[in-house]
C-alpha cells in the first residue's frame, strides 16, 4: 500500500495501522441519520434516530489508501478544490470489458484506488464493476459487506455523485451506496471522482434512506472555501434522497 515516500507497507504492518476489524479506506466516522418515510399520524415528519456508524470506503474493495498530496485537484492543483473543468475534454469513453482503475481523491490528501471491468460508456455516464476484496464480513450496522458481494459503480461526468448498486454472491440486491462527488473525468483508462464527504445508503427494499457523514462534511469546512461547490454537494445529497424515496433510481441507472 504505497504512503507518502513512496514505501510500501506489509499486510502485518497494515493490520498495525489500521487493526484487525479495520479496514483501509474505512476511516470516516461520523453519524448516520435514519429518515423514515412519513406514516400515518407523523404529518410528514421524517423521525430520525442517530447512531454511530462508518462509511465503508471504496478500499474496501481491495483498493489502497495514499497519503500522497493530490496532483489530480478539480482545479488543476487548486488548494481550494474548485470546480472541475467541464468544458476541457472528458478523454475517450471506457471500452467495455476493459480495465479500469477507480480513483477517489479524499480531503487531507487522501487517495484510494482500485481495479475494475468497465461495462458501459455513453461519454456522459459510465458504469464499472468491481467485487468487494476487504474483510471477509465488513458490518456496518446499515449493511454487511462481504467477500463474494459485487459493486456496480455509475458515475457521471455532469452529475455531482455516484452510485453502487450492491449485490451478494447469489444475485441478490442489498441496496446502493451513494456518493456524493464532483462530476467524473475519464482519462485513459482511469476514471477519477472527488469525494465530498456526503453519502446515502438505500436499502435494497427502500425501508432505509441513510444520510450519511453530514457532520464530516461540516467539519471539513468546504461552505467557506468553496461555497458554490458545497451547494452543489447538498442538493446532490437532497437530490439522491428524493430520487429513493420516489423509486426514481431505475430510470437513473438505466
């Protein structure tokens, strides 16, 4: 696992680091607030129970975790991470049935990476698919992810987020995680997103609509260095939310 220096850790001293139920990639904490749809008598309040929780980092699909600083900023190395470039080429689309290598740039100059199998490109919205390589069970009190599960991975180069459907070895859907993330660059056979922190987790029957890491966003103070951005991120937030409690996420994917 490459660090800064350009070492490269062992699997012992990676269990040092991170400890036998840890997993790279995993290190966000924050709370994950459980919004109920409304029932009869709530009047349209959406009751929400706090508990502590983990995001489950895309490492955890057999990726690595750098502490290198970023050379692939939105801004063309801005240390306020601006707005991608949306007007300069996106690059070619993915070839399906080609490799890909994911790449999620994390704040604190984090960067997690890992191999995947493109399946389709439209040029606008790109779809990989990579299996779950961490802990043989990874529970997450929301959700279990375990060594046979498979991620179906959308990414948009006009959207400001991501989703991965999640299914177990036998097919069976457990639900998407979502992303909230500056649109995607495709270049060459690597496809780049910049990760903002907001998450949605939905299960696979729509009983459980998660907004995940809202109080990591606040901390991470984007509003003040780039309060377009983070408005952004939160209507995708708000966006992704509505689109699951309405059913809208098939004519998403489709």
């Amino acid at each position: 696992m490459p660090f800064a220096g350009g070492g490269t850790r062992t699997a012992a001293e990676r269990a040092a680091l991170w400890g036998s139920e840890k997993a790279p990639g995993t290190e966000v904490r924050d709370r994950a607030r459980s919004r109920s749809a409304p029932g009869p008598g709530t009047a349209g309040a959406r009751p929400r129970a706090e508990k502590r929780v983990r995001s489950p980092g895309a490492a955890g699909k057999g990726g690595t975790v750098s502490t290198q600083p970023n050379t692939q900023s939105p801004n063309h190395g801005s240390p306020n991470h601006g707005s991608p470039d949306r007007g300069s080429p996106a690059g070619r689309p993915l070839e399906p049935g080609g490799e890909v290598t994911v790449v999620l740039l994390k704040s604190r100059d984090r960067r997690v990476s890992y191999p995947a199998e493109a399946l389709r490109d439209d040029g606008v919205h790109a779809v990989v698919r990579a299996p779950w390589a961490g802990p043989p069970v990874r529970d997450f009190g929301f959700v279990r992810f375990e060594r046979g599960d498979v991620f179906t991975e959308h990414y948009w180069r006009d959207r400001w987020f991501s989703v991965k459907e999640v299914r177990a070895a036998d097919g069976s859907l457990k639900g998407w995680y979502c992303d909230v993330t500056r649109p995607a660059r495709v270049e060459g056979g690597t496809l780049t997103t910049w990760d903002l922190e907001l998450d949605l987790w939905v299960s696979a029957d729509r009983s459980a609509v998660l907004r995940l890491d809202e109080d990591e966003f606040e901390a991470e103070g984007l509003a003040g260095r780039d309060p377009e951005a983070a408005g952004h991120a939160r209507r995708a937030l708000d966006e992704l939310e509505d689109l699951a409690r309405s059913g809208g996420f098939a004519a998403l994917l489709d």
